[in-house]
C-alpha cells in the first residue's frame, strides 16, 4: 500500500492553506475586525468555523463520497449538472478569479502608478494581462503544483504575515471600539456568515478534483486513506488560515479609522501605514499579490481539469487559456461591480452546498439514504434561500417581517428549518416506497 512521506503530507497541506487563501481571506476578517471590535474574538471564531472547518469538512465528504459527481447525483441528474457548473462559474471566472485579480491590481500596483493611469483603464487592463500570463505559466503543469506552492508561494506569503504579526504584538496599537449593531447581538453567527464571502467551503467540492488526481499518480486507491489524508492535509491549512485570521483580525480591530468603513482593504491599508509608515503599502501589496496569485493558479488548475472532463474536446491546456482569458475580462469590469454579485450568488449557493456536506459525511449512519432524502432536503433549503435572496435583493426587504417568523431567520439560519423539514418527508417517502416494494416481492 503506497504512502506520501511526512515532507509530502506537509508540502500538500501548505499547497491547500495557498489555494485557500486569496483576496477574500484578507480584506474580510479585516474588515470584520474593524466591525466587531471589541467582540472581535466571538466573530472571528465564527468566521473560522465557517470558513476553514467548512473546508476540511467538505474535503472529507468528498472523499467518503468518492466525488464530487457522486455526492451531486444522489440528489438529482439535473441538480448533478447545474450545482456543479454554478459552482465552478462562480468561483472561477465568474467572480472569485477576476475579484482576486483585480485585488491584487487595486492593492499591490495601483498605489505606486502616476495619478494619471490610475484613473485609467488602461492600468489595469496591463496588469491583469501580465498577472494571468504568469496564473496560466503556473498552472500549465498541475503536476507541478506542489512543488511550487509548497516551496516558493506558501512560504513567502506566511513570511509577510508573521513579519506584520511580530510588528503588531511590539507596537502599542489603540484598544478595540465598541462594536456595530451586527456584531454587538450575534457576533458569532455573524462572523459565520461573513465566512462566506471567502468562498473556501466551495473551494472544497472543486478542489476536490486536483487532490483525487494526486492521490491517482501516488497509487493511493483506499478510500480510508485518502479521507484520512485529507483531514490531515485540512489540519494543516486550517491551523494556518486561523493564524492568519487572528492576526487580520486582531489588526482590523486595532485600526483607527474615523467615519464609516466600507471594506477590509481599506482597513488593511490603514493599520499597516500605522505600523510601517509609507512602506506598509509595499508590504500590503506583496501579501495582496501572493495571495491573489495563489488562489487563482488552484481555481483555473480546477475548473480547466472540470470543464476538461466535462467537455473533452478541449484539452487542459485550451481550458486553462480560456479561464484565464475571460477571468482577465471581468477583471476589467472593476472589483466594485465584481463584489456586487458576490452577496446573493453566495447567499443562494452555500445554503446548499452546507447541505451536501452534512448528509456526504452522515451517509453512512443515515437510516434513508437514497435520492428522496436528498432530492428534499436540498430543494426545501434551494427554495427558501431563493426567496430570502430575492427578498434583500430584488423587495428591498417587503418579506423579511414574513420570513422572521422562522426560527433561527434573525441569524441567518433560516434554511435550517426546511432542510430538517425536508429530510424529514423525504424519509417518510422513502419508507413508503420500501414497504410497498416489500410488499411486491412478498406478492410475487
């Protein structure tokens, strides 16, 4: 039986912390640091739950499922073909690739440009054109992937953020503020939903497919060993990612930032002048840059491998120039509109994805097993997200006085409700279909 070595498990284990680590993991717990104050502690708890825990748990679902196309097809044939191509659009192309790189535009190089280019659009049109030629040289070769995260990104981008961590523990920063309205009532289950917007519990069920490819050219077949694998490789990067988030957060807690703050980079931008003068903004730009590339060389590798698969005319290579090419587009759109999308795209889709990731790890210990459980427990939480996401987006609130009368809704948790609702019916329909075919046998 074949096994990585201990410099294996921690390269791969580094490589995945990478992967998951980019724009989002950055500007959000800043600016849920900023927001939180002096409940900085609670919220950011919630946050790591909801992103690293959501990580490793849908990691192992997808391992004890064997994929993710076995996970999606207990629920249904279509539903196994529309998740997965709304998961794989939103965090590649669609938004998660161009907000990483246009973050790593407005971070790392606009600052140091001429005022004259930085109200043009011809900066950023450059800079993404460069920044994806150097994403598709380091995704060309999948292979290749750990070598190069594990000894060359993950290690520099750690280095930055321990050099700003040991700056802030010896420097006097100002004690926290009280915190705002959201975080002051549920510090924690805000934090949780702030976890979201990192996108890493999606990350998971793309992902899954560069791991499962690693685990094919090292021979190791045995499911046990690959859940096993990647629990240990999501203790590696879950202990990483929450240093990382104290830190953020601790920092976007201490920031002194007169007036209403409106996102994490700014926030970040401040705290990091007060530690370093001027040259915290070259230090912010080299953790922005290293991080957005990161990321967006594992989400290109993934979906080109997932759009190669499921569309086999064109080779890996062809996908991966295409991704890169149209994510540089929307890049160009501007990182306002991108994070405009972000909101309800996540708010319909991480509901569901939760979803799966409970009943792919409780498979086996449930009593009902088959596609009704699955098909009505997803369709009742799909529904009740859609109506909560057209309520914000589309009603400006009309239904929310409605929708309040469900229990855990002030949260944020409503959909919990009509998953457990609709595992229920479904296991009821289940046990009605096997007894009636039960019955038939016994006839016959």
């Amino acid at each position: 039986m074949n096994k990585l070595s201990k410099s294996e498990v921690m390269f791969i284990g580094f490589m995945l912390f990478s992967m998951l680590f980019g724009a989002g993991n950055l500007i959000f717990p800043a600016y849920l640091g900023q927001a939180a104050g002096e409940n900085v502690w609670q919220a950011v708890m919630g946050f790591i739950i909801s992103d690293a825990g959501l990580a490793v748990l849908g990691f192992m679902a997808i391992a004890k499922s064997g994929t993710f196309d076995t996970l999606v097809n207990r629920v249904n044939p279509t539903f196994a073909f529309l998740f997965p191509m709304a998961i794989y659009l939103s965090i590649g192309p669609g938004l998660a690739i161009p907000r990483a790189g246009s973050l790593a535009y407005e971070m790392g190089v606009k600052p140091f440009l001429p005022h004259t280019i930085q109200s043009s659009p011809i900066g950023l049109l450059v800079y993404t054109v460069v920044f994806f030629s150097i994403v598709f040289w380091f995704a060309k070769s999948p292979s290749k992937l750990v070598d190069r995260f594990g000894k060359i990104l993950t290690p520099s981008l750690l280095a930055l953020i321990l050099i700003v961590f040991i700056k802030a523990v010896f420097t006097d920063l100002p004690v926290f503020k009280e915190a705002s309205l959201s975080y002051k009532e549920n510090p924690i289950s805000q934090g949780f939903l702030d976890g979201y917007q990192t996108m890493d519990g999606l990350c998971a069920f793309i992902y899954g497919i560069i791991f499962l490819n690693i685990f094919r050219s090292k021979k190791i077949s045995k499911q046990t060993m690959q859940v096993k694998y990647l629990a240990i490789f999501g203790l590696i990067s879950g202990l990483l990612l929450t240093f990382c988030y104290l830190v953020i957060a601790y920092l976007g807690a201490s920031a002194t930032i007169p007036g209403k703050v409106d996102n994490g980079a700014i926030v970040l931008s401040t705290v990091l002048q007060q530690l370093f003068g001027q040259s915290g903004t070259i230090v912010l730009g080299l953790i922005f840059t290293l991080a957005c590339l990161s990321v967006c060389i594992g989400l290109i590798t993934s979906c080109a491998q997932y759009f190669s698969s499921i569309f086999p005319k064109w080779s890996y290579i062809k996908w991966a120039i295409l991704l890169c090419v149209v994510s540089g587009f929307v890049a160009n759109l501007g990182l306002s509109q991108i994070l405009k999308v972000s909101v309800p795209v996540l708010g319909l889709v991480y509901p569901m994805a939760i979803t799966l990731i409970i009943l792919g790890l409780l498979h086996e210990r449930l009593p009902f097993k088959q596609r009704p459980v699955y098909a009505m427990t997803i369709a009742l939480v799909g529904l009740f997200s859609l109506v909560e996401i057209i309520n914000t987006t589309f009603l400006h609130g009309s239904l929310s006085e409605l929708l309040s009368i469900v229990p855990l809704q002030n949260m944020g948790f409503g959909w919990v409700i009509p998953g457990l609702l609709g595992f229920t019916i479904g296991s009821i329909v289940e046990k009605i279909k096997d007894n009636e075919e039960t019955a038939e046998k016994k006839v016959a």
